[in-house]
C-alpha cells in the first residue's frame, strides 16, 4: 500500500468513530495547590491514571465501575460516584489529621500501565515494598520486563536489560532530566537508594523526543519523594543481611508555609567482610561504604512551581583476592579498588499560563561532576567527567483534541581521563581528554479525536560536534477498540555516543589486552506493538498484556570477546545486529487480597562478531516470572512470593587450555531463583524479613583463571548467574506524618 493511501485509511477511520465519555478535572488540596502524581484509580479495575504538573488529570469512563477512587502521599484518600454522563470534576484532598479512628482507604497498584499513547508503567512504593529494595537495581525483582544482572564477579557492577540489550540503550532519567550517563552508567544501580524513592516510570521501545535522542530500547524515569508531598514527615529504615551488608536510610521533609517546602534525603551502607564461598581465593562480591546525601526544595504556587535539589555521594568499592592459591605465594595479592565522588544539582521551573488548557514554559537545568579513581591489579583507570544539560519546554492544548509540545535542548559531557591498560608499571599512565557539545530542537504533536484513538507524532533534530547533525523521528498510536482493550503501535530512531573506556572499564578487571577502534555514533530503530485487556472473571478483573518489539542497529558498538583469544576489541558493527522480543503477562485476584501473576519472555538478541552473526552472549533466551500477593483483610500481615524462571545462553567463545580443553563451557544453562518477604504493618511502623535466592543456585565458576591473576587467561567478567546462594535480611521501617 502507498503511503498516502495508507494515511487516508488512518484519517478516515479517525473521522468515523465516535466520541466516548471522558472524566476529566483537577485534584488540590485545602489550599488551592495542585496536586501532582495524585492517583485516581476506578475501584476493583486497577484501570486509572495520575495527575499531571497542574493537578490536572483526564481519563476513559469505565463500564465496569462508577467510583472512583482518588488517593495522594499524606492526604485522606476520596471515592466519588461518578454518573453515566461526561463529568469534569474539582477533587479537593483533605491532608491526614492525627485520629485515632481507622480509616479505610482505597489501595494504591503496585504497577499500573499508563493510558497514553505510548507503552507505559509506573511502579509505586506499594511494590517496591514486596521485597528489600535497598538501591534501584535491587528493585526490578517483580518486574517481568527489566532484568537485573551481575556484569563481573570482581567489581560488583551490576546492569539492566530491557528487550534484551544491556542498559546503556535504556535512558535515565531523574525526574525527567538525563541522569547517570558515561562513566557513572556501570555502577549508577547502586548509585540510587531504594527508600528514597516515590516512583519508577517505565516506557519501552521508543519513548518521547522530549527528553532527547538517547533511548534506543526506553526510558527509565525516577521519582524521588517530594518535599511537598507531606504537610511535615519522617521516614526511617534499616536493614542487614546475612551477607555482612548493613543500611540506614533517612527522609525527612518540612512546609515552612503554604508555598515553601524543603527535605532532606541520607543514606549509608556497609558491606565488609571477605566472602569466598566458592573457595576460589576472590571475594564473591565486594566490599562497598557509600554515604549518599540529598536536600531538595519546592516551591508551588497557582501559576508556578519551582523545584531544586542538591546531593553528593562518596563510595569506596574494595575487592579481588583473598588469599593464595598454592604455588602462588611469591605473587603479590590482586587488588581492586574503585572510589568514587559524585555531585549533581537541579533546577525546574514552570509558568502555568493556562489550567484549562494546560498551557505551561518550563526550564530544566542539571550538572554533574562525577570523580572516579580505580585500580584493577596494576592496570589504572582515573576520570573527572563532567556534564551539563538544560531544556526550556513549552506545551498547550490546542482544543480539545489537540496538544502541542515543543522545545530546545543543550547537553555538554566533558571527560579527561587518565589511564593504564597494562599491568606493566613501568608504562606511564596515557592521557585523553574529549568534550561533546549536543544543542538541539523538538516537536511533538498528539492528535485525539475521541477516547478509541491517539496519534503522536515527533521528531528532533539535534548537532553533535564529535558527530554532527542528526534526526530523531518517532510516532506512537493506540487505538482502543472497546473500554478494556487497547492496542498501541510505535516506531522510532535512537542514538547514543559512546565513550568506551568510561562505559567498560569493570572489563579492565580481566587479562585481557585492550583494543578500541575509532567508534561512530551508535544508531537504531525501534518498532513495537502492544495489547493490553482485561475482563471480569467472577467478578475480578483478569489481565493479559502481550507485546513483541523488534531493535534494528543501523551502527553499534560491538564488545567483541569471541573473535581472538585473551582480547577484548570494542569497534564499529561490521553485520547485522538485532533484537526481538516477546513477552505475555497475565495477572489475576484468585480471592480478596490476593492476587497471582505470571510473564513469559522470550529473547533472540544477535550480533556480528568477525564476520560471524552470533547471539548475543551472557544473554538469557528467556525468562520466566509468577509472583503472589497476599495481605490480610486489615491490613496488618503482608505475603510477597517471586519465582524467576532464567533461560540459558551463549557464553563468549572459550579457548583452548594448556590440557587441550576448553576453558569453559560455550553455553550456560537455565536457573531458578525464589524470593520471599514477610512484613508486619503497625500503625507508623512495620518491621520485615526476607530472603532471597531460596532455592540456592549460584554459578560455580565465576573467575576464570583465579590461580594467576595476573595472566592473560584471568577473566572475572563472566557471570551469567548469582554468585551468592540464599541471604536472608530483616529491616525496619518507621513513618511519622503530621
């Protein structure tokens, strides 16, 4: 079919349907202040949404239900009957009072998929809560979509996975600015204390131009608490483990008026302890002492909301060997050590010219300095990375069916490095220093006619002066053919420029010698579509989500370990390189307060390493997940289960031993894990206990060569598995509001 004729048919069949019944309006508190991220939720569907910076909010009617039930962090939650006609509706939440009563409110999901055009999550506390959640990597347990991995044995970096490629294609993003990019993306996970945090926003495959060109497979967007969600709060947290690890976390806010509010964020860890339970003479996972420290303020009005923070993190990473092998006694130990200084700030400032119309200018502005000095063995990586970005935004309504947004954007990224790729130290150290400046421009449009039918459409053009210029379009529909069923379709191009040494150096813990090629821009094309529905069974909504989403790379930094023995060359994809993945979720209340859920993945992730098109390697072919919620009617015992189903892959190609043997297996198989935790709710207090990897599998071998680190053949960065059997925790957790 032509394109014209194929754009004829969409318009037609937008022109033909019908307008369905919205609700729409604006939730405040007491004073007239919006209240932003307010959930509304239509009782016993979980179907719903959350307001937007102006405490505006529209969402479908819903045949199943007619109450709707409207909850906010320190406010006393509100159920509204909602009559068969159009309503606009001006939803005012008391803040809690200081009673002795019960009060019953309506349950916040723990995950609710977003109405929008594009395909969305949001992850709320409610399901941060179902396990210990001590960092944001720790907090994808329950999550089908995101996996969570170990990238070496030696350094303890850990990296997500979305549709099957490593998380350097996933965008962060930190209250909607970039966050966490270059040298700070292969320990950020941990860069991210899990109390801290009010929500995780989830988009996959192409995501909105709007905060830039970088997301090649997604968005990961997190909220911290606000200092304006309480009128005056207090949050304490503990927790150990039987892995020598120990936390204590901090929140703490205060109105000092209407309009004025300000918190303050701390966070410290310790892990010590010399762990070897594969008696290999390495530490399992290392040893880190982190101190995290964050104040931020708002400043909301009618017309203007004004946000800034501030946070600094300090984090000694220690590891490698423990002891000698025998024979080795003459060789000194080999030591890992990774210190890291990181500062950031932010700024956001919005005008709301118009409620009605959600007429708004926004400023964003961030910086970082990032401090990283780091030593595998002999081998010295040292880098200052320093960025700074900003983004002046402007959106309207124009009508009804109309949205316009549109903006500028400036992104700076400035490393000096100072490295040794050798254990030899006689080498002096080399020295690169390299600046990237990215100015650029947005539009994006979003075109609904009616409740069964979003377009949205945009496109970018950005400038690199290490790349030039380069367009970023993307388009998103969903179409909704009944109220419980939606179907979303989206395509879209990514880019990503890659600074190696900053982004792999946890490889540096390996023999391997170093070869990095002059690397181009990376480049991608996403395509994905998407069904959600659910219907009534006895009475309960069931819910089944499929989607299927397909990565084209136009060009790719390949990590190439397969090609020669003892190297790791990372240069330009010479092939193809691909990604497709499916995957099914359904989820179920077999009876009140309990509720089952499973997913299904299934990944086919491929690249060219010299001139052979391979799969990708330490890449699970599937995964499984079935997860069980149970509290009690009144809410004093809460139940959470999960059971990972992990599917097995290629390893990097193994050479061949002094023995004539392979020195290691060409493929690792699949594993289960099972997690549990059991919390007991008081009134401001609760206290938990957990544990995970019940099931205790753990890979065997996670360094190979461990006898003589110092060779060529040592190499701790093949984990594919946990590296640690059961753990068990406890924690506390105390909660004062006002």
């Amino acid at each position: 079919m032509k394109l014209s004729y194929l754009w004829v048919t969409i318009f037609s069949l937008i022109v033909s349907l019908s307008l369905q019944a919205q609700v729409k309006g604006k939730v405040t508190n007491a004073q007239g202040e919006p209240l932003i991220g307010a959930t509304l939720i239509w009782v016993g569907t979980g179907s719903g949404t959350v307001t937007q910076p102006d405490g505006s909010f529209r969402l479908d009617k819903n045949k199943q239900s007619q109450l709707l039930a409207v909850s906010y962090v320190g406010h006393l939650s509100d159920t509204l009957h909602v009559d068969k006609q159009p309503a606009e509706l001006d939803i005012v939440l008391r803040e809690e009072a200081a009673i002795d009563e019960v009060v019953v409110k309506a349950g916040r999901p723990g995950v609710m998929r977003l109405k929008g055009a594009t395909h969305s999550l949001v992850m709320s506390q409610t399901e941060l809560m179902r396990a210990a959640c001590c960092n944001l990597g720790e907090s994808f347990t329950s999550n089908p979509s995101v996996d969570v991995s170990y990238s070496d044995a030696a350094t303890g970096a850990k990296q997500i996975k979305l549709l099957g490629l490593s998380g350097a294609y996933v965008q962060m993003l930190a209250e909607n600015i970039p966050s966490y990019r270059g040298v700070a993306a292969p320990y950020s996970l941990g860069f991210v204390p899990g109390t801290w945090l009010e929500s995780i926003h989830i988009s996959k495959g192409s995501a909105s131009v709007k905060n830039g060109y970088e997301s090649i497979t997604g968005q990961i967007n997190i909220e911290y608490k606000k200092p304006q969600a309480d009128e005056q709060a207090l949050d304490f947290n503990t927790y150990i483990d039987s892995e020598s690890r120990a936390e204590a976390n901090f929140e703490g806010n205060i109105h000092l008026n209407k309009e004025l509010s300000t918190a303050v964020l701390a966070h410290y860890e310790n892990t010590w302890g010399d762990h070897d339970d594969n008696k290999d003479g390495f530490m399992d996972k290392p040893k880190v002492e982190q101190f995290h420290l964050m104040n931020r303020w708002a400043w909301v009005k009618e017309h203007n909301i004004f946000q800034a923070g501030i946070k600094g993190l300090k984090e000694d990473r220690n590891s490698g060997q423990s002891k000698h092998h025998t024979g080795m006694s003459t060789l000194p130990y080999f030591g890992i050590g990774i210190n890291t200084e990181r500062y950031d700030f932010f700024a956001k400032n919005a005008v709301i010219f118009d409620h009605e119309k959600g007429s708004n200018i926004a400023l964003m502005v961030s910086g970082s300095y990032h401090n990283q000095d780091a030593t595998y063995g002999n081998k010295v990586y040292d880098v200052i990375h320093k960025s700074a970005y900003a983004s002046l935004l402007y959106e309207t309504k124009l009508g009804e069916a109309h949205e316009l947004s549109t903006g500028l954007s400036w992104n700076i990224d400035h490393y000096n490095e100072h490295f040794r790729l050798s254990h030899d130290t006689a080498l002096p150290l080399s020295h690169q220093r390299t600046v990237e400046r990215t100015p650029g421009a947005y539009v994006q449009y979003t075109y609904t006619p009616n409740t069964r039918w979003t377009l949205m459409g945009g496109i970018r053009v950005d400038h690199s002066n290490l790349h030039g210029t380069f367009v970023t379009p993307r388009m998103h529909i969903k179409y909704a053919p009944w109220e419980h069923f939606f179907l979303r379709a989206s395509v879209g191009k990514g880019y990503r420029t890659v600074f190696a040494l900053g982004e792999y150096n946890y490889l540096m813990a390996s023999g391997r010698n170093w070869v990095i090629d002059p690397l181009e821009q990376e480049s991608a094309w996403n395509y994905g579509i998407t069904a959600d529905i659910h219907f009534p069974v006895a009475g309960r909504p069931f819910r089944i989500n499929a989607e299927y989403f397909y990565t084209h790379f136009l060009q790719q930094a390949v990590v190439d370990m397969d090609s020669t023995p003892n190297e790791v060359r990372i240069g330009n994809l010479d092939g193809r390189s691909f990604s497709h993945t499916f995957q099914v979720e359904v989820s179920y209340p077999v009876i009140e307060n309990l509720t089952l859920s499973a997913a299904y993945r299934y990944n086919d992730v491929k690249t060219t390493y010299g001139g052979k098109l391979m799969e990708r390697p330490l890449t699970g072919k599937y995964k499984g997940l079935i997860t069980a919620g149970y509290k009690t009617p009144l809410g004093i015992w809460q139940f959470d289960a999960t059971l990972q189903l992990n599917g097995g892959g290629r390893m990097p190609t193994p050479y061949t031993d002094a023995n004539g043997q392979p020195s290691w297996e060409a493929r690792f198989k699949g594993y289960e894990q099972l997690n549990v935790q059991v919390t007991r709710w008081f009134r401001n207090w609760s206290l938990y206990v957990g544990a995970e990897n019940l099931t205790g599998f753990k890979q065997k071998k996670t360094v190979i060569g461990a006898e003589n680190p110092w060779g060529q053949n040592f190499d701790p960065t093949l984990v594919w598995g946990p590296v640690h059997g059961a753990m068990i925790y406890a924690g506390f957790r105390l909660n004062l509001t006002k």
